[in-house]
C-alpha cells in the first residue's frame, strides 16, 4: 500500500469557511496540503505560486459545488492538473502517478456522468460524496481515498482506491464504478487530440468527438471597438457598446477534420473537395459553408444530447476578448508568435492547439488567426442588437458574420473585433459553443 501525501486542494472562494474546516482536519492527519483562502488570482493566468504548487503536488482534489462547477478559476487549475496527468514527462510526482480525487460537497444541477462538467474531465477517477456529512467524515473519507494499491505507473491506467476498513460507527463508500462508452477507432482520433481534452467516443454505434470547453461567465462587455485605443477599427465596429452575455461554453479549439469525420462517416454525406483535408486529423476543417456547419452542430447535438451549436457574434468577441476591451486575445500589441496569419506564419493551416500563448483570457486558443469561424449571427451595422442580430433562424438568406481572421490574412483580421461578412454558402470554418443554461 502507498499514500499520496502531498495534496492540492482546488475550490470556489465562496466555500472558503467549509473546505478550510475540511483542510484543517486533514492537515491533523499529517496530510501536506495548500489551499489558497486568499484569492491569489488577480488575471485570468493562473498565479505563480498556484502553478508551482499544481506541479509539485501528487493528488489534485477538487470541492465540487455549483459555485465550483461554475468558477473558471477551478476549471483553469483542474485542466493544467489534467493536463500534467497526460504528460509522459510529468505524470509522476515523487514515484507517485498523479491523482485526482473529486469530493462533492453540495448537490449541483450537473451530475457526476454529465459531459460538460468539470466532473467529466475527471470521470475515470472514484469520487466522494459529502453530501450532507459532516467536515470531520468528509475529511476521514478523502484521507482514506488517498491511500492506494502500489501499482506500476502505466499509460491509460487508473489509480483504483483500496476500500477503507469499516467501522460500527460509519463505513465509507465504495468508488463509484463508472463503465465509459466505447472508444473511437484510433485511426480517427489521435494521442495528440486526446493529450489536448478531446473526447472520442462511441455512442449507439456511431464514433463521435467533442471537444474541451472554456467557461465564459454571465456579465457584460465592452463590444466593438474604440477608435482612440485602437486606429485600426473599422467603422463597422463602432460604437462600442457594452453588452449582456448569458452563460456559455465555447470549444477551446476551432472544429478540426477529425470531429467532422465523424459527422462525415455517420450521415454519408461527402464533401468533394474533402479528400485533402481528410488525412490530417489535427487541423481546423475549412471549406465548409454556414449551413454545413449548422447541420454538423445539430447532428452533434442530437448524438450526445448536449445543446452543441455556433456561437453567436456577441459570445465569439467576448470569448476571444473577455472583458477589459483587449485588442486581441493576449493584449493590445501584436505578435506575430501568438496567431497563425500572413505575416508570422507557415503560409497554410496550423494544426489546433499550435499557439497556446495565444489564448484568450478563459483559455480559447486560435481566435486570432488560422482559419476564419462562422458564427451564428446575421450581419448588421452597430450599435449591435441581439433581437435583430440573433434571430434565432429566422433569415439565413442574408449576409452572416465570420470571425478571427485566417492564416492568409493580415493581422488587423484578427483583431478580437474585426467583422468579416459573407454569403451563407461561401466555404470557412467554425467553433462550437453551447450555453451552460441547456446543460442538465
């Protein structure tokens, strides 16, 4: 038998009181813990110090409540967690294959299977529940969970906790035994796409990929531009206007040929020009018209019932700006090393996940650059109006709105509020999104 020691605790400010009632009682168990009660996070960036200490811990466990489920900040520090795991290089913390260890502390609207919650990421892993337990019982439980089998670290094995030996008092839980789907054909989905959060799975027979979300929270934005911080703007972008956003998710990457080969395969429906991109899993498709990209969202959706479509023009800005009028994703001053365009890059497409210093503020990656993303709004001139633009698909004879400029493009295209137009049928790529509101 072994122990993970050495723990990082990742939990939603608004749990402060309770998950440090939990940390101390662990703490009496000789358990060497950190947990930031400070709120260390003054960007989207995850802080130094949360970084180093993500590195060096051997367990990452996470206090699900829905304010959790819900912080970005929770999700940024479990995907870099994760994504540790994932590396060959770093996946080991002092002889010790990294664990993650989900405790649900309150009930939440989205449940231990659901595809779009943190919970998923982390689905091949046993979990607490502590729901309704007092923070003494909680902390025995993870205390207890956090000492294993010895197993010999290997690729795609998962840590199995040893029961814990019962006694009058309470028992505590076997490991919720969770039977995933059938995986993909590996020749239709890659290591690399799985090492970047994709999911490839089998559903009633048919192959399906879905991507890794960024949370993009409820709040308003300043959307379009202003000529006095930035002289490039268009008129079309003017003026800036602050506008409400619900809730949503959008697709950490733009739609690769990989997802769309599923789609490809299972409704027969054969592109003639899609034999060039067909081979090369790991690139963003293109060619596609708005409609097609439509039908993909929509089939998506039907397979996984999870509420998949494009986003619309207001979500696409503010997930590839946030909230503070940034020019592009990273800042206002251009580089060329951040965004596959005409003046920085290979002089064709890049495969998704080739800029990560590039991401927007909640972690999208190639909103600027690479290929231009179809969303789901017609075109109209500024102020922008929701009622108009938005028509729920109403008029889709009229001229649409594309964003994030392209890898033949210059770089004032892939400003964050740059506003490309064009007819439904023309060919260009696209990103997924759907709002959190749908999930259950």
């Amino acid at each position: 038998m072994s122990s993970y020691r050495t723990i990082f605790i990742s939990h939603a400010h608004a749990d402060n009181a309770r998950c440090k009632r939990i940390a101390d009682a662990l703490k009496a168990s000789k358990i060497d813990l950190w947990i930031d009660l400070n709120n260390l996070h003054k960007g989207h960036a995850l802080p130094t110090d949360i970084t180093r200490e993500l590195v060096r811990r051997q367990a990452f466990v996470l206090m699900v409540t829905p304010t959790s489920d819900a912080s970005p900040w929770v999700g940024d520090e479990l995907n870099k967690y994760l994504a540790y795991s994932l590396d060959r290089d770093m996946r080991m913390v002092n002889g010790q294959r990294r664990l993650i260890l989900p405790v649900r502390l309150e009930p939440t609207t989205i449940s231990p299977d659901a595809e779009e919650s943190n919970w998923a990421k982390v689905f091949d892993r046993f979990w607490i529940d502590g729901v309704g337990k007092p923070d003494e019982q909680i902390a025995e439980e993870i205390a207890a969970a956090l000492v294993v089998s010895a197993l010999p670290p290997q690729p795609g094995v998962t840590v199995t906790p040893a029961q814990p030996t019962p006694t009058p008092a309470r028992t505590a839980p076997a490991p919720l035994v969770r039977t995933p789907p059938p995986a993909i054909a590996p020749d239709h989905f890659s290591q690399r796409l799985a090492q970047l959060g994709f999911v490839g799975q089998t559903l009633d027979g048919v192959e399906v990929i879905t991507p890794p979300v960024c949370d993009v929270p409820a709040g308003s934005f300043p959307m379009g531009s202003d000529k006095r911080r930035d002289s490039q703007a268009f008129d079309d972008e003017l003026p800036q206007k602050p506008i409400e956003v619900a809730a949503f998710q959008i697709a950490r990457y733009s739609a690769t040929v990989a997802e769309y080969a599923c789609y490809q395969r299972a409704t027969g429906k054969q592109r003639p020009d899609w034999r060039p991109q067909a081979d090369q899993l790991l690139l963003p498709v293109d060619n596609l018209s708005w409609q097609d990209a439509v039908a993909y969202a929509t089939w998506l959706a039907q397979v996984t019932g999870q509420p998949w479509r494009l986003p619309t023009e207001a979500e696409w800005e503010k997930a590839a700006r946030g909230t503070d009028g940034r020019i592009y994703p990273w800042g206002d001053q251009w580089d060329k090393t951040r965004a596959n365009t005409y003046d920085g890059g290979p002089g064709h497409t890049t495969p998704v996940g080739s800029y990560p210093n590039g991401a927007s503020p909640y972690g999208a990656q190639d909103m600027a650059g690479n290929v231009w993303e179809w969303t789901s709004s017609l075109y109209k001139l500024y102020p922008y109006n929701p009622a108009t633009s938005e028509d729920g698909g109403r008029d889709r004879t009229s001229v649409l709105v594309l964003r994030g400029g392209s890898w033949d493009y210059s770089p004032w295209g892939a400003r964050a509020a740059f506003r490309y137009r064009d007819l439904w049928y023309s060919q260009w790529g696209f990103r997924l999104a759907r709002a959190r509101s749908g999930l259950a």
